[in-house]
C-alpha cells in the first residue's frame, strides 16, 4: 500500500478509503478543533458556533455505532444513519454502509 502526500484535510479520509471492510465515516460542517493541550484558563482557540451540538454528535454516533457493532441495541445507530444522511443536516453527515 502506498500512501501519497496530499495537503489540506483530504488525507483524513484515507484509513476509509484504504482499509477493508465495512465503513462509516461521520463528517461534521463547519467544526473547528485544537490540537495540543490546554493552552489557558478560559481559551477560546475555535471559532467554532456551536461546539456543544458538535461535542454532542462526536459523543453519540459513535458510541451507537459501537453498540450496533456489538448487537446491543441498533436504536440509536438507525436513528443517527437516517438523521445524518446526506448533507441535508447542519451539523454534519454520515456514509454509513
């Protein structure tokens, strides 16, 4: 496998693009995120509008897509596959397979 230099955000799809298997990359609009430690008390390193509905996504789809995965509950992985379809949702979208 070859992996090739590709600037901006374009490389991050690559672990999707490349691995086998089943796929569902979840990508969120207009996010904003800081890489490194805490840099202040009370930093604003984003110009992220709405951190908290972002957080939110991060922490729910996931975790639906674990317990989907592990055939504990597919409630919340069929609800977030049929909220995040498409690009039609502001906060983001998600290509489940």
């Amino acid at each position: 496998m070859v992996l090739l230099y590709r600037p901006g955000a374009a490389w991050t799809v690559d672990p999707y693009v490349l691995s086998p298997g089943r796929r569902s990359p979840l990508t969120l609009f207009a996010a904003e995120h800081f890489l490194g430690g805490i840099s202040g008390y009370e930093a604003a390193e984003t110009t992220d509008e709405n951190p908290a509905a972002h957080v939110a996504v991060v922490r729910r789809v996931p975790l639906a897509h674990l317990r989907h995965t592990l055939g504990v509950d597919s409630t919340d992985w069929t609800a977030a596959r049929r909220t995040l379809a498409g690009t039609a949702h502001p906060l983001g979208r998600l290509e489940a397979e």
